[in-house]
C-alpha cells in the first residue's frame, strides 16, 4: 500500500489516499474513480509538497535552553501563551501598583509631561480616554492598558 498527498483541480482540497502502488492510483486517476472528498471533483493530482529544503536553516533560536513550556518557535502564539503573558503584565502592574501615583484624569497630560521632560520620570496610573490613549501611542508614549482592578482613590468616599 501507498499513501499519497491528493489535491482536486476544482477547490484545491488537500486529502490523502491510499493505494495498491503508483500503477494503480495512475490508472485510477485516469478513469477519474478517484474524488475529492470535500467538492467530489474526480480531476485529482498529487498535491505538491512543502519544500523542505533550507528548514533547519530558517529556524531562529532566540532562547535556548528550550524548556517545554516554552514556545517551540518564534512567532508560535497559542492562546495559552497570550494568557500567560497578559498574567504576567498583570502581576507586574500588581507590583508596582503601590508605587506608582494615581493621577486620575490628568493621566495623558502627566504622561506627555513626562515624556517631554518637563516633569520627572515617574510611574503613574490614572484613567485616559481611548481618543487620549490613542494619541499617546501615536506620540510613541508607552501607556499600556491596566490589567488589574483598581479603585480610583477619588472615588473612595
Ligand atoms: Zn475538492
């Protein structure tokens, strides 16, 4: 028995088939017994495989050693790792939470000043609207998002 990488003509559907030998999907495929099993097209051909060449070559090492909770290659983002680093950003603010200045609505102005030097580098939290935010990220001001819940000391009574 054979196993081959089929593809249909009509939509490109990938499937596999197998067969007795090369002989025998050749004359399959020429009396069109063989169809799609997705669209039922009988005009069938081996699918073309990925070129494997180079593939060790295009791998990128940005960590080593790899440990197996790890991403096994760049750019592999599962949803377990999104929910790993969105944890750990909000277990960061969490820390710094308690020195960092609440400044409430004056957050993009404090933000700018900051930025432009005309206030000392601090860390502050407060609350901006999202046209605000949007205009300090367009300035290149990294404000990012907070992800733990906190209570405005103002409204606090
Ligand atoms: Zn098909």
């Amino acid at each position: 028995m054979i196993v081959f990488d089929l593809c249909c003509a009509a939509g490109d559907h990938r499937f596999e088939a197998w067969f007795a030998s090369s002989d025998s999907f050749s004359d399959q495929q020429a009396r069109g017994l063989i169809a799609c099993p997705v669209c039922g097209d009988s005009e069938v051909r081996k699918a073309v495989m990925a070129p494997r060449i180079g593939a060790k070559a295009n791998q990128l090492v940005v960590q080593a050693p790899t440990s197996p909770d790890q991403p096994a290659a760049a750019g592999d983002i599962s949803p377990e790792l999104v929910r790993r680093v969105v944890a750990e950003i909000a277990a960061k603010q969490a820390e710094m939470l308690p020195q960092s200045r609440w400044v409430g609505r004056d957050f993009a102005a404090a933000a700018r000043a900051m930025h432009e030097g005309r206030a000392p580098d601090d860390l502050i939290h407060g609350q901006a609207s999202p046209q605000e935010a949007q205009a300090l990220r367009d300035d290149g001001i990294a404000a990012m998002p907070l992800l733990v819940p906190i209570v405005p000391p103002d409204a606090v009574n």
